[in-house]
C-alpha cells in the first residue's frame, strides 16, 4: 500500500513572511486523511516554514541541491546544509532546471546519490517535451531519464525515492495530462523501475503527476490506480486551493477562480 504524496513545489515565489502567512493558514485546513503532504519553499523560506511544521504530517523540501558535501561551490547548497535545515525531501531534475540551468541525467544522478547518502528522499523529475509526446518518442524520453538518472543504484536506493512525471506541455500551460494519459507513463515507469529493481521495491515507489494540477482535476487523476499523488506548481501557491487538492476527495468548498489555481 503506497501513502499518497501531495507536494507544492513554490518556484521561485514568496517571501519568508508571504511563506509564514501561507503555511499559518493552510495547516488548520488540511484533513487527516492519508496523504503525506511536502512543502517545498524557496531556500531562504526554508527555515521559516520548518518553524511552522514541525510536530505536524506536513514535512519539508527543497528544489535543488548540489552533490557535494562542502567546499568552494559558490551558490551552492549541499544535502547536509538542507537535512540541517529540517528537509526530509529534494526535488531533483525538474524540467525548468534542466532546460535554464543546463542540468543533465548525468548531474541529476550525482544528485540523486549525495541525497541518499545523506539521508534525503529525492523526487525525481522526468516528463517528456510536446514535440516528443507528438513523435511518440515519450517512453523513449522516460527510459533515458530513468536509466541515465538512476545509474548505479541499488534497489535498495531505488526504493528511497519518488518518481514525478511531469509532461512538459502541461507544466505550467493548463494543459493536464488526461488522467488515463498520465497513468499510461505511470505504468511505464512503473514497469521499467520492475525490470531495474525488483517486484517488491516498485511496487512501493510512489509515482506522482505534475502538470497543472488544480482543485478541480486532482479527484481524477487520483482516481487512477498508478498515479500515487501530485507535484503541484502554481496551484500550491493559494492556500484555498491547496488546502482542496491536498484534501482531494473532500466535500468541494466554493472557490474563487485564483483560489482553484486558474490563471
Ligand atoms: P504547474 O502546477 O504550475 O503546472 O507546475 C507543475 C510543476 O512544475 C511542479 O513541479
């Protein structure tokens, strides 16, 4: 039995007081339903909303990391620095790192390993370009950025971590994955993390979708039986809307157009 995943992956916004609003007034909202819920704040917020966390089901991530443990790496943050500050997850080789920030499988891999080593879960990233999906090359997509990300683990390590897929075009377009569509690529990552790892630890990894999740699509998609929960962008960034995605199945509170994450 997979415990269902909903992380908020805030991007680049908030403040660390807009980061302490929001966190102050989603907590008394979320249900004590299943899911395990991850907020994943900018660096500087970090610390602020650990704060605000602690003691209850909500636990702490970041976006990025750097794989090594310390050193002349200006910029960079290593995965001791983010246990430090109270974070139990990474996210790592988001599209929007690999595409500005020139993040590759390789350095995604390397980050992937100095993450478990230190303890961290990494969520890693992969999802497939429209062009691609339209060539019908994206399980081709998804076998490269599993292979090649996951090279040389264990499947002791494979089963630490969780998979998001995240089709590009539906990054932040409002263009949702249908949810059948979306548990295609879920079986397929399931089926290949079979072959790499074993039965039993793929049958734990959880996979999540991101991709314009809203409060109004989120029963849908986790209705479907591979889709383990959901990297959510924009739509975690409105403590209503959140609240309701966080709390899928609940009864629909009335929501205001910013507050379902439509933008
Ligand atoms: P949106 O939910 O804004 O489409 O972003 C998804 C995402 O990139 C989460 O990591």
């Amino acid at each position: 039995m997979r415990t269902p995943l909903i992380a908020g992956n805030w991007k680049m916004n908030k403040t660390i007081s807009d980061a302490r609003e929001m966190v102050s007034s989603l907590l008394p909202m979320i249900d004590s339903n299943e899911a395990e819920v991850v907020l994943a704040p900018p660096f500087t917020a970090l610390g602020a909303v650990n704060d605000i966390i602690r003691g209850t089901k909500v636990k702490l991530g970041a976006q990025n990391v750097f794989w090594e443990e310390s050193g002349a790496y200006t910029g960079e943050i290593s995965p001791r620095m983010l246990v430090d500050i109270g974070c139990s997850y990474v996210i790592i080789g988001h599209s929007e790192r690999r595409e500005y920030f020139g993040e590759t499988n390789t350095s995604v891999n390397k980050k992937i390993v100095a993450s478990l080593k230190n303890g961290l879960s990494p969520i890693l990233c992969v999802g497939e370009k429209i062009e691609e999906r339209e060539k019908g090359k994206t399980f081709d997509v998804l076998e490269d950025e599993l292979g090649e990300g996951l090279k040389g683990l264990t499947p002791e390590q494979i089963s630490k971590l969780v998979i998001a897929y995240e089709p590009i075009w539906a990054i932040g377009t409002g263009k949702t994955a249908k949810p059948e569509e979306a548990n295609e690529s879920h079986l397929f990552i399931r089926g290949w993390l079979k072959d790499s790892s074993g039965t039993e630890s793929s049958k734990n990894i959880r996979i999540i979708y991101g991709g314009s999740v809203t409060p109004d699509n989120i029963d849908g998609l986790m209705a479907q039986k591979d889709i383990d929960g959901a990297l959510v962008g924009g739509a975690s960034l409105q403590v209503e809307g959140f609240a309701r995605i966080i709390n899928y199945k609940s009864p629909y509170p009335s929501l205001s157009p910013q507050g379902r994450g439509l933008r």
